[in-house]
C-alpha cells in the first residue's frame, strides 16, 4: 500500500507507526507542495483529508482511522465464539506467548489488542539480546513470527480494540469492549504492558505525533536525513532508539537524567553508544521547554546540577522514559494494584501468609494470579516484573500453566 502525507502532521504519524509496529509493508509519499497535493485529488498540503492510503487493490481512503484500516487488511473481527476457555488482554510478547502456549494446547484462546501486535516491543528497531537471534531482529518482526504461531494453533487476535471494562463471577470472566462487544471467558490473563510516560512539560500534548514522539520511534527514523535528533532516556530502549537513528540522521542526543548510563543501560550498548561519533550523551539532562508553532521547532535542555539551559533546533524529539500500567479498569473490577498501579500477584498478594481479604477459594493464589480466582497477570503490567522481552516471553508462557491447573481444580 501507499500512504500520502506529510511529516509533521499527527494524524500521519499514527497511521506510518501503525502499519510498521504491524509490520505491514507500505511506501511513504511526502505531500511537500500544493501542487503535489493537487495530483493526488486534495486542495493543498493542509487539507484535512490527508493522509490518504491507497492499497493494492486500488482502494482509497482519505484521513482513515486505525479501524477501518483494520478492516480493510481483513484484521478487524468479532469474536466467533460466545465463550473461550481463555482471554488475553494485550498482544504484546506476554500475550502473544500466552497465546501461543494456550492455544496449542487446545485451549479455545482470544487475543484483544488496542493497538499493534507487539507492543512496544514491535516498536523497537533491533532487539539483540533475545535467545536465538545472534544478529538480532526487529521488535516487528518479531512479533510478526509470534503472531503467525498463535494464528496457527488457532487462537483469534482482535486488533483494534480495547478492553474498558471487566465482570467477574463464578466460572466467568467478562470483558467489555470500547465498541460493546462482550466476550466471555472461563479465565483471563491481562498482558497489557505499560503506557509510555510523558514528559510533563508545557506544550507536549499539541506537538504530539508532530516533533514529539514517544518510544523508539523506527517507522520515523528514515524521515530523520540531514536533521539532529534528540532522544530523552537513560534505559536500554533510549539507547537503542539513538543507535539506530545515528545511521540516518547527522547527529544524535542522548538526554540522561541520571549521571551515567553504567546502572541502567546493558554493556554491549554503552560501548557502541560511546564509540559512535555521531552521538552525543548528556548526563544530569531534562527536557525543559518545546518550542514551536504548528510542529516542533526547537527543544531546550536543562542540566539539572547546574541549571545550565541548551537550545537545540530540531523537530525530533523521541521520549524513552519508561511507562505505567493500563490499569485504570482494575479499580471497579476489585483488583489489588500496588501504588504505581501495577497488578499484584501471587505471594506478593499475602498477608501474614494468609490470603488476601474476600479471597474465595481455600487455596493460596497461584504464581501470577491476581486476588480474583482465574485472572492473571504476565509481563510489564504485574508488580515488580522484569522488564524485558524474553522475560514477558516467559511470564505468558508460566500464565497459561496456571490457567489449565485453574480450569482443572478451581
């Protein structure tokens, strides 16, 4: 497919990082002049109807939304069944591994995604300290093969939707949809990973999708020729994100709120980050101010030892900070939440030993179960995981153990 639009524009990003994080193959056309637009059936490059996505068939659509994408890939479906044996929130790696181990298994499994398949793992350029990937691979990629496997042992993904509202009572998980689609399940396992956090600084939100993007942001790096780029955080992902826009772009900055990357970062990054010229890592830094009108124009960095103010003209800033949990449903439906709002599981739910309050059963809660009998929790959204990859890889694959010892004894 083609998609026309212009850089700078959020409703533009959104499409390119949705069919990428999908690994969905597309050519990007920049609409630069109104003359380019004209030829493309719209008045000029502000036209509120671009993006426009033309697919291999010859279909048109003007500003669609990620749904009807969807929908024209053929991905957007309603359940087919009235109950599954399991339901998992989130097709990130611990969903995605879940669903895989479940559904072959035999388990009657239904994967719901908000988003992408992936996560924000499908976001990442390059993940290389994965098993059995010597050379690396994609976050995409990856997630693609993970898609494919569970597909094939039929478990059904659900893309472009969005659990708001969970039910649960003897032998029944309910989950609501956004749409009102309902669908029930024996038991559930919530994988939704954690949101990006901002950067809680004035004028964020309007340069959003237009200079201010958060998470690795590899659909955009090809976009980034012949400008600096300015990359905020001092985990693995910061890191990677600056590797791999250092191969298009000019110059790269790696901002650091900490004074080293020696305790967050992995060693094998730190020495290529540090052996690339192209980057340039300042410790002690925050982001104080984003400058701009319609996009982003300039961003104003802060040490915060010396209060020493940096101005740097571009119109990339990537944010790498770390996230919170998509957990705001879990309230209503009775769930313990630490106070970050991670999910709580298993023996971290006990109290003196004993099990927590209004917990039914007269058995303890399984390993990475929450305090509702049959639902789980895997991967970055359960208090006090590890997080990366493989380790949500393997938190989905544990999950499904206890569902089947769940679905067996009670």
């Amino acid at each position: 497919m083609t998609v026309y639009g212009r850089t700078g524009s959020a409703q533009c990003y959104s499409v390119r990082d949705f069919l990428y994080r999908n690994d969905v193959p597309f050519k990007w056309v920049e609409v630069a002049t109104d003359d380019s637009a004209r030829a493309i059936g719209v008045d000029g490059v502000a036209d509120e109807r671009l993006p426009i996505c033309v697919f291999s068939d010859g279909t048109r659509l003007e500003r669609p939304t990620i749904r009807q994408i969807s929908e024209k890939l053929g991905w957007f479906g309603d359940p087919s069944l009235t109950e599954y044996d399991l339901a998992i929130y989130g097709a990130g790696p611990a969903g995605l591994s879940a669903a895989v181990y479940a559904a072959s298994e035999g388990l009657k499994t239904v994967v719901i995604e908000r988003w992408s398949i992936g996560g924000q793992a499908s976001s990442s350029p390059r993940i290389e300290n994965y098993l059995g990937f010597p050379q690396g691979i994609s976050g995409a990629e990856l997630a693609e093969r993970a898609r494919e496997q569970a597909c094939r042992f039929g478990a059904e993904i659900l893309i472009a939707r969005e659990g708001v509202r969970g039910e649960f009572s003897a032998g029944k998980r309910v989950g609501y949809l956004s749409d009102g689609t309902k669908v029930v399940a024996r038991s559930a396992i919530c994988a939704t990973g954690i949101e990006y956090r901002r950067l809680s600084v004035p004028n964020e939100e309007r340069f959003r999708g237009a200079g201010v993007y958060y998470g690795a942001g590899a659909s955009e790096a090809q976009l980034c020729v012949g400008h600096h780029v300015v990359v905020v955080g001092g985990g693995n992902s910061g890191a990677q994100a600056a590797l791999h826009f250092s191969k298009y772009a000019p110059r790269v900055t790696l901002a650091v709120r900490g004074d080293s990357l020696k305790s967050t970062v992995s060693a094998y990054l730190i020495d290529r980050i540090y052996s690339t010229k192209t980057i340039e890592v300042l410790t002690r830094t925050e982001v104080a101010a984003l400058e701009g009108d319609k996009m982003l124009e300039a961003v104003v960095l802060v040490d915060n030892q010396t209060g020493e103010r940096r101005r740097i003209q571009t119109g990339w800033l990537f944010a790498c900070i770390g996230g919170s949990p998509r957990t705001e449903w879990a309230n209503e439906a009775g769930l313990i939440r630490d106070e970050a709002g991670y999910l709580v599981t298993g023996a971290d739910l006990l109290q003196g030993g004993r099990a927590p309050e209004r917990w039914p059963l007269d058995r303890l809660p399984y390993y990475l179960e929450t305090n509702v009998p049959g639902l789980f929790a895997a991967g970055d959204v359960r208090h006090d995981s590890v997080k990366r990859c493989a380790s949500a890889v393997g938190e989905g694959a544990m999950a499904v153990m206890f569902v089947h010892r769940y679905l067996a004894t009670g």
